[in-house]
C-alpha cells in the first residue's frame, strides 16, 4: 500500500513541477500567466500571486487588466474612459494612474488569480533551483515511503 502511495506522489510531483516550469514558457496567443510583482493591487491581489489573463477581451469599467507601462507589465483596474483613454488605477494606490490607455494598449483581462503560486517564480535566478529541490524533497519522501513498505 505505502509502495504505490509513494509511486503516486512521486509521479504527482513530477507531473505538477514539469507541468508548471513548461507551461510558463510556452508562448500563447490566447492567455497569459503574470506573476504579481507589487503590492498596488492588494488586498485582493498581492505580490506572489499568479494572475491568469485572458488576452484581447472587450474591456469594461472595474475590470483588473494587464498592460505595458513604460518596460514594466502592469496589473491594473479600469477606473473609467474619458476621451477615448481608458483610466486605471492600483486598488492600494490613492489616486488613478498617470498614464492613459488606448484600448489596444490593454492586452488582456485578468479572469483568475491562484494565491501564492506566483512566489515560485518571482525570483527568475531560483525558478530551476525552486523548481529541483522542491521536486527532489517530495521524490526523496516517496522512495522514504517506497523503502519502508519494502
């Protein structure tokens, strides 16, 4: 019994791991994973999060969307449109962003956030690092398991 619980748990571990450093670098056209990098959008949304965003949506008011400011991705919420700019702003922050967009500036809508998951990869130097020792402790508690029953 502990022999095929162990099989099972190594063989999720390698599943989730691969699946997830695969899945953050596969190009798509259709969707995109943002890792949140600031505490602007707190306290639905904070840093470490993973945002799942839905790009080319029909943006609407109070929707929290995803746009290039300068360098940075940012991850913001549609305030109102005023002369044809939309404006956003950080739910933390006081007042509305600076910067004015053009709908086709906006390149996506965030549809989900899966809390925590995001701080994996926050530091991008750790992402393969995280990545192995994480996979290495739960492979390593499965052959603890696989050897016991043996």
């Amino acid at each position: 019994m502990f022999k095929v619980a162990g099989l099972i748990l190594v063989w999720l571990a390698v599943s989730l791991s691969l699946g997830l450093v695969v899945v953050s670098f596969i190009p798509n056209k259709s969707w995109r994973l943002v890792v949140v990098a600031s505490g602007s959008m707190e306290p639905q949304i904070k840093v470490g999060d993973l945002a799942v965003v839905i790009k080319n949506q029909s943006p609407q008011p109070g929707d929290i969307v995803l746009f290039k400011h300068k360098s940075q991705l940012v991850l913001h919420r549609l305030v109102r449109q005023e002369a044809g700019y939309w404006l956003t702003k950080g739910d933390a922050n006081l007042g509305v962003d600076k910067t004015k967009l053009k709908t086709g500036q906006i390149i996506g809508k965030t549809v989900f956030i899966i809390p925590a998951v995001g701080l994996i990869f926050y530091h991008k130097g750790l992402l393969f690092m995280s990545t192995y020792i994480v996979f290495g402790l739960v492979l390593a508690a499965g052959l603890g398991l696989v050897h016991e029953e043996a």
